[in-house]
C-alpha cells in the first residue's frame, strides 16, 4: 500500500452511488463479468478513464472512456 501512495495512487473504495450506477452499463451475452462491469460502473461515477487490455471493454467506450 506504502508504495501505491508513494506512486502518486490512492486507494478508491466502493460505495453505494458505484453500486448504483452498476445498471448503466450496458450488458452483453459475450461479457458478463460482474467485477469488469464495477470496475466501468465506479469509472462512471468517478468520472475516470479505465485502463484495460481486456479485448470487451472497446464496446463500452460511449458510457465510459477506455484506455488501451
């Protein structure tokens, strides 16, 4: 943890106003994963990018930017 705080990062933690946005994310039949759509949903909320090499989160990339 030392080192993500001396690397310029802070830990986000999850709240209720995440869990919220979690129905805007669009779902689709190929890409189900409920931790990929927090992670977009939390992104959403927060105003964010997301950075992924996941080859699915292109799709998202009009409800939340994608970086990769």
């Amino acid at each position: 943890m030392r080192q993500t705080v001396r690397d310029g990062m802070h830990i986000l933690p999850i709240g209720d106003h995440h869990i919220a946005a979690y129905d805007q994310i669009p779902l689709y039949a190929d890409h189900r994963g409920p931790f990929d759509r927090l992670i977009l949903a939390t992104a959403l909320v927060e105003k964010m990018p997301v950075i992924s090499a996941d080859g699915h989160f292109h799709r998202y990339n009009d409800v939340v930017e994608i970086i990769w």
